[in-house]
C-alpha cells in the first residue's frame, strides 16, 4: 500500500516546512558543443520506467524525440549534436545521482560514448543506452571506452529496435538490453529473452531486460510473462485496459469536507470530531505524530492535541496527500500519484523565480490536486464545488488565465505522453519566465522527493 504518511516522513527529511524551500539556483545557458545542436526550445522529456513489482523504477531521458527520430536518419555528426544538448541539460548536479537511487537512462548514440561531456554526468544509477542500429567500424576502441565509462560506475545499456542489432560486439558489455517490442513477434521475444538470460555484462551479471514501447496493458502482461525485468511506454498512463482500480483503505470523499473544515478555520474539537467518523485516518495521523520522525517527547492519545500540535498548514499539506493514498496500487495509480507530487513540487521549488509568483503553498497545491479528477474518476468542475481551495489554485484547475494556470502547464508538457511541438514549450517557457535549463534542475529534484516521499525507492 502506497503508505503515504509513514514513508513520507521516514524517508524525506522535513521535507515540509513552515518557510518557503530554497530556490531553485539559476542553471548556467546551454552552450552548444557542436554546430547543428537543437535549439534551446528543445526539451528534455521523460519516460518512467516500471519494474516487475508495478513500482517506478527511474525514468529514460531524452530531447523532443520527433526531432531525435529525424536525427537518427541524418549525419552521425548531427546525432552527436543532439547527444551533446542532451548530455549538457543533464550534467551540473555537482556529482548528485540524477534520481537519487533510481535509474536513470540516457539514450545516446553509440558513438557518442567518445563525448567529453560524458565526464560530467553523474555516473551513480545512470544507464547510458545506446543506439546500436547504426553500423559501427571501430568496434574495439568503442569497446575499450565502454569499458572505462563502467570502470567509472555507470552502466552500459544496448537499445535493440530489431533483430539486425543483436549482431552488436557490445552486446556482451551491456547491463541493461532496451527490446523495442513492436519490431518482434511474439515467440521471437520469448526466444530473445531465453538467450540473454544466458549471458553476463561487464559487471558479470546478466542484463536486465526492458520492454519498450508497450502499448496497452495486455502487452504488458505478455512482456512480463516472459521475462522482462522492466516495462517502458504509454500503457504506463492509460487506465482504460485496466481492472477498475481497488479503493484504498480511507475514503477520499471524506477528507475533502475535512480539508474545507481546516480552511475554515474551525475548532481542532470540530475537526477531531468529524476525523473521529474516519477511523484510518484517525489512525495514520496519531501513527505519524507518534513516529520517530517527528521526535515528541510525549506520546499523542488525543486529535484534538494532535492537531494543535501539527498545526493547520502542515495537516491541510497532509490530508491532500492522502486523496494520492491506494491500496494495492498498479502501475498507473503509483504513476499518477508520483506525477501529481512532482508537479506540485516543481512549481514550489520555482515559486518566485521569473513571471511565476512566489506563492509557494498555492503552487504546491496546484500541483498535487491538477490530477485529482483522474485520481477519483469525478469531473474537475464537480470535484471543486466540494473542496474549498484557495480562489487562485479553483481558477488555474478550471483553465482560467493567470500566473499560476501558464505554470501549471509548463509542468505538464515534460511528462506529455506524446512528444510536445517546441514551439508549444518556449512559449510556456517564455511566459512563465523561465529557461529550460533552469526549469529541468527543479523538476529533477522534484523527481527524486517525490520518489521518497511515496516510498517508491526499495
């Protein structure tokens, strides 16, 4: 169960405060390395990553891949360029892992492992999946720079989009083997798997297998019948070939009167009256004071104390995170949950900086409750009528124009589940006031609390 309340506050240290957290430091300007580098509007998406436990394991990286594709089919020169621009959004973490303790890969082009950019990325949990479909004549000196980059910590991934590819000399150095599962059928992927559960890596192990590309939730389950480790494409986000989701242990119905009620600012008696009609809540909030995280030196018997302990900010922060708390959750449920944080976390963490006002709670709950109507299957318009939300954070949910509305949408675009016209991205860019270098900092830090906050890191 996704236990929001004990893992939050055991495994992310304060992470909410009564002062506004630090400002995101403004990112250095991409420089351009190579002649024909994508321009700046150009950005960095992502993908999640899903293990065989339904829990996101990392996230793939990449630039518009609409313009990757067309890369792909021009000059190595040009792949190199792109490359570049992508190793240079995600290098300057000053030696952090990029996810903290999940993967994270980074799709390049096999003769991009000679970039001296490569030294500045961070080595801890990053996979550097490579695009072997082109044929390459220096095999060996490719195989002695492979070799280095895993003698530094990173892991070598191979991306196979057919059957030609398996034919790589650096397949038997790969940890990781990325299968494009459109270009197999489906004895061929039974027969793939068979074979390089055979091998060993660079790390004398052998490689962990990711299904790429799946498409509905039936492919899923094939690809994990047979034997992959990791599972990759839209399927993630798309609940419409799953069971209906199993309701969690509280009533999310519930906390929204319970919210208004903290808005209202009526008596922690009223309050603990109507947390009485709820026991699990009751439960997790007496659980949470009485954890070691929070270091009372008294034990709590009493919500009404309780209450008045925690104060109304942080339990207000508290109870909306628990409209994200499922039982048992699948894949799509975890996803939501963890974008539903990470947005709200990455417009706090960018509260004040450019054209984005410094109104870092209003833009945390913007954030975490933009995805509410998927989370409870209500319309957005129905879902507001019930909870008392501050006017700015009703109006950005409503689409109405503002300040908060364009941030809302800029976080949005990086986890689009079809590529976003770059044109569409330096105008949100634009209006909020940000550079893309700048925005990527937050979001990836936004990632890796999201991640302990949801306890989602084994």
């Amino acid at each position: 169960m996704l236990d929001l309340l004990r893992r939050l506050w055991s495994a992310v240290e304060k992470p909410f405060t009564a002062e506004p957290p630090a400002a995101v430091p403004a990112a250095t300007p991409v420089q351009r390395p190579l002649p024909g580098a994508p321009a700046l509007q150009d950005f960095v998406r992502r993908e999640s990553l899903i293990d065989r436990a339904e829990r996101i394991a990392g996230y793939e990286f990449s630039l518009f891949s609409g313009l990757q594709e067309r890369l792909k089919q021009r000059s190595s020169k040009a792949r190199r360029a792109y490359d570049a621009a992508l190793l240079t959004r995600l290098s300057g973490t000053d030696g952090a892992p990029l996810l903290g303790q999940r993967l994270a890969l980074v799709q390049l082009a096999v003769d991009s492992l000679q970039d001296p950019l490569l030294s500045g990325l961070p080595a801890q949990n990053t996979v550097l999946m490579l695009d072997v479909a082109q044929p390459q004549a220096d095999w060996e000196t490719l195989g002695a720079r492979a070799a280095a980059l895993v003698a530094k910590g990173f892991f070598i991934g191979l991306h196979i989009p057919s059957a030609h590819a398996m034919a790589s000399p650096l397949l038997a150095r790969a940890d990781f083997i990325q299968v494009d599962v459109a270009g197999f059928d489906g004895l061929e992927l039974r027969e793939m798997v068979a074979r390089l559960r055979t091998q060993r890596s660079a790390h004398r192990r052998r490689p962990l297998l990711l299904a790429r590309n799946l498409r509905s939730h039936d492919e899923f389950l094939f690809s994990k019948k047979c034997g992959f480790d990791f599972f990759q494409g839209p399927f993630v986000n798309n609940p419409r070939s799953l069971k209906t989701p199993e309701r969690g242990g509280i009533n999310r119905m519930v906390v929204l009167p319970i919210l208004n009620m903290v808005r209202a600012d009526e008596s922690f008696a009223a309050i603990a009256g109507q947390l009485r009609s709820e026991p699990t809540l009751s439960f997790k909030l007496l659980r949470y004071l009485n954890s070691s995280a929070m270091g009372l030196q008294v034990r709590v018997e009493s919500l009404s104390e309780a209450l008045a302990l925690i104060g109304r900010e942080k339990f207000y922060r508290w109870m909306s995170l628990l409209l994200f708390d499922f039982n048992n959750p699948s894949y799509w449920e975890r996803s939501l949950s963890e974008r539903a944080l990470t947005r709200g976390r990455t417009l706090e963490l960018l509260a004040g900086q450019g054209a984005i006002p410094a109104l870092h709670d209003l833009l945390f709950l913007t954030g975490l409750f933009s995805l509410l109507d998927l989370a409870l299957q209500l319309p957005m318009a129905e879902l507001l009528e019930q909870a008392a939300l501050p006017e700015p954070v009703s109006q950005a949910l409503l689409g109405q124009p503002g300040a908060l509305r364009d941030a809302l949408h800029l976080v949005s675009l990086g986890e689009a589940d079809t590529p976003t016209d770059p044109a569409t991205w330096a105008g949100a860019l634009q209006r909020c006031g940000l550079d893309d270098a700048r925005f990527g900092v937050a979001a990836n830090q936004a990632l890796v609390w999201a991640s302990a906050a949801l306890g989602a890191v084994e």
